[in-house]
C-alpha cells in the first residue's frame, strides 16, 4: 500500500512539471492546466487513502462544496477581477497551509510531543502562511479598490517590520523552549499576520503582477513546508514546484520593470505624487492632438501592418472580443494585425494574454514585447488600448523619470499612433506620458468598447 501511495505522488509530480512546462506558451496552456488539476487529484485521492485522516463522508462533503463555490467564482467573476481573484486564491493556499501546521500543533499536545526540527518547521509554515493570507487580503482589496492602491507608508515602518521578523524568531524559540503554551503559539499566528500586512501595504498599484506572482511563491513554500510538517511527499513536491516558478515569475516581472525585488518590496514606489518638472510642462503646453472615430477607422482600414498594444482600460472596458473584430476586418482588407504584449501590462502576470484568449485571439498573433520591438519602424499604425506606463518613452528619454531603464514596448518608433483613453489621467505610477504628446500620436478619448464599435461600424462603411 505504501509503495502504491509514492508511486501514485511520483505520477502527480510528473503531470505537475509536464503541466507546468506547458503553461509556459498559450497554445498549450489549457492542456497544461489539465494535466496539474489531474496531477492534484491523484495526489489528493493518494493522502485520502493513506492518512485516514477524516471519514469518506465529510471528504465528499468537502469536495462537493469546495468545487461549488469554485465553479460558482470561475463562472461569475468578471475578467476585470481575475487579479483579485488570484490573489485571494494565493491566500486561501497560505490559509490552508496555517490551518495544517496548526492542527498538527494541537494534535501533538500543543508541540510538547514533537521532535524539535518538526516543530521549528510547524512555525515556519506558520509565519510563511499567515504571510500569504493576509498579504494577499490585502492585495486582492487593493486591486479591488477597498484599499487605495497608492502606497501606504508610516515613519520606521521597515524598522518596525524588522522588529515584528525579531518577534517571530524570538516566539518561535520560546515554544521550542517551552512548549505547549498557547498563548504563545497565538501571538505567533498573530504577529505572522500582522507582518504580511505591513509588507503589502507600502507596495503601489504599479508593482502589483510583482506582489501577485510573489505571493504566489509564497503559497507555494508554505504548502511545501507544511509538507514536511505531516510528512507528505505529494505536497512537498507540489509546494517547491509552485514556489519555485513562483520566484522564477517574480525575477521575470522584475526584469520587465528594471527594478530589484527589494526596490519593489521597500521602495514605496509612488507613495508621492511626481512633481512636474520643467519638461512636463513643456508637454503640456504643446497640447494633444484628438482624432475622431471616423478618422481613426479611416486610418486603420488602409494600412497594411497594424499592431495593438492592450492594457488594463482593455480589461475595464471588457472590449476583447470587439478588439478582436477589429482586427478580422482589417485582416479581410489585407491588413497584418499582431498584439504586442508587455510582461507587466496589466495587474497580473499574463494577464492580457488571459484576456485576449478569451475572445478567441489566434495565439500566433500574440508577440513579446522583445520580438515586436525590432517590427515597429516599419509598422503604419498601432493602436493603444489603455496601456500607459508599458509604452512610455520617458522610461528610454527621460534619466530623472521613476520609470526610466524600464524595457517598454516602442511605440514611438511606428509611423503613426492612436491612443485610446478615457481621460488623459496617468498610468499606475502616477505619472504623465510623453507618447500623449508626440507629434505621430492621435488620441481618441471614450470608453474603450464604444470607440472600438465605432471603429468596427466605420471599417464595415469604408
């Protein structure tokens, strides 16, 4: 029996690492996706059939309420939220993982009965869990907008959340020292929390596909280390794998934004509001040139190579599929359409890429942003869809700008442009946009759906 349970964890972390390794390009993502939810299930089925933890009955219970509700999130949540959504999922991993090392606590005479290396692993599954799930409560209400997206920060906050590390290592040894006290166990659980607030909070809406796939790391450590807690192979390995290309992703985000790990986490990135220098000014006295629908349908239908840059107004707007009946049009009237994608466009990692797979987007139109850079000099118009601070040319012109050395998608370098934006507010780091005002830039302001309709209407007429 034992033998068929490894054997059975060792099938799990093969479909895991081969599902893993097809989500890595989105022709093969859904299949990839399928393979680690069969991967879960046969590793779930084995701990169920070795531990004997619970009765059948209240498993099936479980199973049956638990795929309830996540049917009932998969089928109801706007795309619009699918951030918060994988945020709240990354938390309810850290919260899983708490709950486990807890029990396990408790289970064993509240640690009195445990080896010391199992114990001091039980505490650091702790912290790493409570960590999780209130980092990612927060996250998921910033994203949400029931928290301000703008970085939170008080006087000695880094030295205070030096101080709370300080606390959990000194709670940690008192329990191995003397164990079986609870109050102390609950301080720890309530310090961990704590400190997964306050590491979330300094931290922008701009940087958050960082904090999202970091968070994601972090659920993954916690399960892998409460793995270890109950002796479980299957979660171990799932842990590390999830953990792994959790920090991976978050390296990859980072690279993206020409900003260290620790920049993001402690920086306080637009925690002010960027002063206006003397060439902002500049800028804004020379003023935007506006386009209308009619013009702007005109332009696209007689160009040979298009290329649309989407970002979050996309997402907000839920113009996916309208974009994508743009794009067939022009296709019809020879035109190249191709969608640059830039790693952090959005507020999750992949997330345009999830958006446009949903309106059925052929995945070979789909390009990096490094790939498409080199095409965009000999492209005639691309159009920008609620992306901001992705195709700013401060971040390549400007030394004193907060974005400058972020790789950015050169839009620029096209012949001619059309921005669509409601408004001329600026991007998630707060602030304005030289492309706004290049001389090739034509903006068409309104919700993204309706220009898009607009522009579908006047492409059928022209």
């Amino acid at each position: 029996m034992v033998g068929a349970i490894q054997l059975s964890y060792l099938l799990a972390a093969v479909l895991f690492i081969t599902g893993l390794k097809r989500l890595t390009s989105p022709a093969t993502a859904r299949g990839g996706n399928t393979l680690s939810a069969i991967g879960m299930l046969i590793a779930i089925v084995a701990t169920l059939l070795n531990q004997g933890i619970l009765t059948f009955r209240l498993v099936i219970i479980g199973a049956v309420v638990g795929a309830a509700v996540g049917l009932w999130m998969a089928r109801t949540i706007k795309m619009t939220a699918m951030p918060q959504m994988v945020g709240l999922l990354n938390g309810f991993g850290g919260g899983a993982s708490l709950l486990v090392a807890g029990a396990e606590w408790l289970r064993a005479g509240s640690g009195s009965a445990l080896p010391t290396e199992t114990a001091v692993t039980i505490y650091v599954a702790t912290l790493i869990g409570g960590v999780t799930l209130s980092g990612s409560i927060i996250a998921a209400g910033k994203l949400q907008e029931l928290i301000s997206g703008k970085p939170l920060l008080f006087p000695g906050q880094h030295y205070f959340n030096l101080l709370l590390v300080i606390g959990v290592v000194a709670l940690s040894v008192a329990l191995v020292v003397s164990p079986g006290q609870v109050p102390l166990f609950a301080a720890l659980v309530g310090v961990a929390l704590l400190l997964g607030i306050l590491l979330v909070i300094p931290i922008g809406g701009a940087d958050m596909p960082v904090v999202i796939s970091l968070l994601n790391s972090y659920s993954g450590l916690a399960a892998s280390t409460t793995g270890f807690v109950i002796g479980n192979h299957g979660l171990i390995i799932t842990g590390a794998l999830v953990g792994a290309s959790g920090l991976i992703l978050t390296q990859i985000m980072c690279r993206a934004m020409n900003r260290s790990l620790g920049n993001v986490l402690f920086g306080g990135f637009g925690a002010t509001p960027a002063i206006a220098t003397g060439d902002d000014k500049a800028l804004a006295a020379r003023g935007v040139r506006s386009i209308t629908g009619e013009d702007a349908a005109m332009l696209l239908a007689y160009s040979r190579s298009v290329v649309v840059v989407p970002g979050y107004g996309l997402a907000v707007a839920q113009a996916q599929h309208q974009v994508r009946e743009l794009a067939e049009l022009l296709e019809k009237r020879g035109a190249e359409v191709k969608y640059a994608i830039h790693p952090v466009a959005g507020r999750m990692p992949g997330h345009m890429n999830v958006l446009l797979a949903e309106a059925n987007v052929p995945y070979e139109q789909l390009w990096e942003m490094e790939r498409i850079n080199p095409d965009m000099e000999r492209t005639e118009v691309v159009l920008v869809i609620g992306a901001n601070d992705v195709v700013n040319p401060a971040a390549r012109n400007t030394p004193s700008s907060p974005i400058y050395g972020m790789p950015i998608i050169d839009v620029d370098k096209s012949q001619h442009i059309i921005v669509m934006k409601r408004s001329m507010n600026p991007g998630f780091a707060g602030i304005g946009n030289e492309l706004f005002y290049d001389t090739k830039t034509a903006m068409l302001f309104g919700d993204a759906k309706a220009s898009l309709l607009t522009l579908i209407q006047e492409v059928k007429a022209a």
